[in-house]
C-alpha cells in the first residue's frame, strides 16, 4: 500500500546568460558562458539524463531562455566550447607539472589536478558524443519524454515591466517562437525575466497562451503553499518559498559557504583552476586549505539532510494549517549547481533521491495542478525577485541613464518599425529590432547595480543601443550598412507592426506543449 505524500516539492531551476558570443572573454565575456556550460549545463543535464533512464518522470522544472538556448545551438559557440574543453584539459596538466612550494599539502593538489583532468575528460567526451549538434537534440528528449517540465521566456530575457507594451509582446512571442522552433512545440509556463510583474501583465500572458509564471515569495505575501490564478485570468502564478530557497542561496549562511566547499573565488591564476576551500568566511585567499574532496562529501551529505528535513517539516505544518497536503516551490539559478557551487551537483542529486525516500511527491509546476495544488484568485503587486522585491535593481538611480536609454531605444524602434517596414521582409530592419532587444536585456542593469562586472555591462548596452541607432539611420536614409549575425534568425520586424503588442492564438502556428 502506498502512504499518501506529505506533500509536493517542486523544484524549479532558472538557466540564463545574456548573448556573449563575439562579446569579449575574460574575465567577463565567452569565458563565462563556457565556464557555465562546462560545470552546471553538462553535470545537470547528464543527472536529468540518468534520473529518466531510471524511469524517472517530472523530476523538476526547467527554465531555458531563448537567448541562452540560442547560444547553445550556435555554430560558432560549439566550435569554441570544444576549444575551451580542450584547453580545461592543458590547464589541468599544466597545474599537475606546477602545485609545488607555493600551495602547502602538495600531494592534495596533485590529486586534485588529476581529478581536473579527469573531469574535463568526461567533459569532452559529453560534449563529442552527446552535444556536438548542441543543446536542443539534448534537451528535447527530456522534455518529450517528461522528465522535465519547460519553462520559455521573452527573447533576451528583458524586464518586461518597463517595457512599452507592444516591445513586450513581440518579445515574449518571438521566445516563445524560438523554444517551438528548437523543440517542436512552445512551452506553456514561462520565466517572468527577475520575476518581474506589472498588474495586468497576466492578460498578455493569456493571449498568446502563456499558462503559469513564477512570482517571489512576497508577491504572495508569504502564501506559497498552492498556486494562484491571478486576476479574473485563468493563468496561475507559482510563489518561490523564500525560507527553503534561501537554505541554499543565502549569501550569509547558505550551504555553498560551508569551509569544507571549493571556493569559488580563489584561484591559481596561471592554471586557471580554484585549488582551495573556502575554509573560513574571513580568511584571505593566501590563508585558504586545499581543497579537500573527501570533506566536501560529507558537508554534501549534510546539507541534503538538512534540506529534506526542512522541506519535510515545512509541508507538515501546511498540511496541520490548512487541513490538505501543501507546496513548496523551491527556485534557483541553473548556474548555481556546479559553476559557482561546486558540489551543487551533487547535493541536488542527492535531494532529488532523499525527497521521495522520506514521502514528499517530488513533482513539475504542471504536476502540482494536477495534483491539486490550486488556491484562490489572487491580485498581485508590482514586484521582482531583487533587492527589496520591488524594481528598484533595474529601475533605480544606479541605472538611471540605462532606463532612460532604453526608453528612447523602444520609442526610436516603434517609429522606425512603423514609418519603414513595409509587406517584404528586411534583414536591416529585423538587425534592427535584434540589437533593440538585445540592448533591452535585464542583466545590464543587473550587473550595474550588483556592482558585477559594471563596466562590461555599461559598454554591452551602449554598444548595441549604437548599433540600433546606426541601422535606423540607415533605415530612414536609404544609407547600406552591414548586417551582423546574432541570435534569432526566425525574428521578422514586421510582426512588430501588430498595434496591440500580441497575436492571439499559437505562437507562429506550432502547436504548444
């Protein structure tokens, strides 16, 4: 006889980078897609591989970004990859031949350069035998077979609450275009770029047959346990569980920081590689033990302990509140599991076997409305998952100047659209529209009010809001000026004109998964 569950646990993993291909290396750049691809894209997507020949199915929800899946499509991004698995492997090799006198404990890193190697080596194996056509061969499989449930989103991952209404539309259809052109069919549920939501943008969801988003913890003012529809729309919103997300996110005391991990931020710069611990929250890089493998495993091990536990008790008390079994929504970065956690892997492949041993349903968002997970209407705030849970991370005075340039970038772009497109397609004007929605991409603001990298992102939004402004004086011209490749060939400027901002009905014609 089979216990009925203590309740449901969904986890939902985000998978984003902006468009760097052609856009600089190191240490922001092609470097930082590849280090990602390599540590989070190849070990999550083998485990979900293995999770589903186990005959496991609704393992866990998958956010995809069209901008990022173009990038892992990308000829010229494959080709590099290759290159950087290659030189993964030289760098290994050349750290064996140099962790002598300067780092203490020298047979740890020896070890440790050979456990390098090993790993780059199943890297590219991976990558020759399973990746080398790119990432939508891989990821369909799972998707069809429902392993995974997936999640779209607007094309280059723009903060759609500052959007004029008709840029927010094209955007969201041309995404939502490009996952059914990778995987046949376009997602239902999406990834509100930041998680950012305006009043009313459920109707736009609606028409072009967006089904569920997810929304922070404080839009529902802490009532995460069940999903909501929003409005009088049928489209249901999903609140991430703050007090369980941040068990593992929280920069003061989330389980990456345990002294045992390999720090992130420490590194051996002529190899490239991180060869220690992070030992102690406080201590200097010089200061920092070798890493030690061993150790980790068993901080892995109790940190999958902990967070089943949690999870456990956090549907138990839902279940005595509310009289029915409960949800918790748990969400993260794709990229926090491998290529800034590096046993995040690891933990996750153990919470996803310690869940269902311990009688939670493990299950997709999908999976939690059929198993009737569905509470009342709700109305929602303006809100986002940043700082304060309001917009203030992209629309405060640090960035300032980029709104305002952004703002001009969209009202420049509709005019243009409307005063030059006509009934025959232009590659100028669809370059056009491209480098529109590519200066409109939320990480700029992001990275500047983070502090992260600001200055890449200063010259990443300036460069195409130049780019725009050199194709539509071209266009108002009649002046010649070179097209340049970029994601999202499919994009046409003249789906644009629509005055609404949306198309009712399927996206593009395919049908929708």
């Amino acid at each position: 006889m089979t216990r009925e569950p203590i309740g449901t646990f969904c986890l939902v993993l985000h998978s984003h980078l902006p468009w760097l291909a052609g856009h600089g290396s190191w240490p922001v750049g092609e470097e930082w897609l590849y280090q990602a691809w390599a540590h989070s894209y190849l070990p999550v997507v083998d485990l979900l591989h293995r999770l589903g020949e186990q005959g496991r199915r609704d393992v866990l929800t998958l956010g995809v970004t069209p901008v990022l899946a173009a990038q892992l499509d990308d000829p010229y991004c494959l080709r590099a990859f290759h290159d950087w698995l290659g030189g993964w492997r030289l760098r290994a090799d050349y750290a064996a031949s140099r962790w002598h006198g300067r780092w203490p404990a020298n047979q740890q890193l020896q070890a440790l350069a050979a456990a390098e190697h090993r790993a780059a080596d199943r890297a590219l194996d991976a990558f020759e035998s399973r990746w080398r056509h790119g990432f939508s061969p891989v990821l369909r499989p799972l998707v069809d077979d429902g392993v995974v449930e997936l999640l779209g989103g607007p094309a280059t991952h723009p903060f759609q609450p500052l959007l004029e209404t008709r840029v927010r539309g094209f955007a969201l259809r041309t995404g939502l275009a490009d996952t059914a052109l990778r995987l046949g069919k376009a997602p239902v549920g999406i990834w509100a770029p930041e998680c950012g939501y305006a009043p009313g943008m459920e109707q736009d969801y609606a028409r072009v047959g967006v089904q569920r988003f997810l929304v922070d913890g404080p839009a529902l003012r802490g009532r995460t346990a069940a999903a909501r529809t929003v409005g009088d729309s049928d489209v249901v919103c999903f609140g991430r569980d703050l007090e369980l997300t941040y068990r593992v996110w929280s920069p003061k005391a989330g389980y990456p920081g345990d002294p045992a991990y390999r720090d992130f931020h420490t590194y051996d710069h002529p190899s490239g590689l991180k060869p220690a611990r992070v030992t102690g929250r406080a201590v200097t890089p010089e200061q920092k033990r070798p890493y030690d493998p061993e150790l980790a495993a068993v901080a892995v091990a109790r940190h999958v302990a902990d967070f089943t536990t949690a999870v456990v008790a956090r549907l138990r008390t839902a279940r005595e509140r509310d009289g029915r079994p409960g949800l918790v929504v748990a969400a993260y970065d794709t990229e926090l599991f491998g290529h800034w956690w590096h046993e995040g892997p690891a933990w996750l492949a153990g919470v996803l076997d310690a869940l269902p041993a311990a009688g939670v349903r493990v299950s997709t968002l999908g999976g939690a409305l059929a198993a009737g997970h569905l509470g009342s209407p709700v109305d929602l705030p303006a809100s986002s998952w940043g700082s304060g849970k309001d917009w203030r991370v992209w629309d405060g005075e640090q960035v300032a100047e980029l709104v305002d340039a952004g703002a001009v970038v969209q009202r420049e772009l509709l005019s243009t659209v409307d005063a030059q497109v006509g009934a025959f397609r232009d590659p100028v004007a669809d370059q056009l529209v491209r480098e529109a929605l590519l200066a409109l991409s939320s990480d700029w603001a992001f990275m500047v009010t983070k502090d992260s990298a600001a200055d890449y992102a200063r010259r990443r939004a300036l460069a195409h809001g130049e780019r725009f402004a050199e194709l539509a004086n071209a266009m108002r011209t009649g002046g010649r000026v070179p097209v340049r490749d970029g994601p999202f060939g499919h994009l046409d400027a003249r789906a644009l004109l629509a005055k609404d901002g949306v198309i009712s009905g399927p996206v593009g014609g395919i049908a929708r998964r």
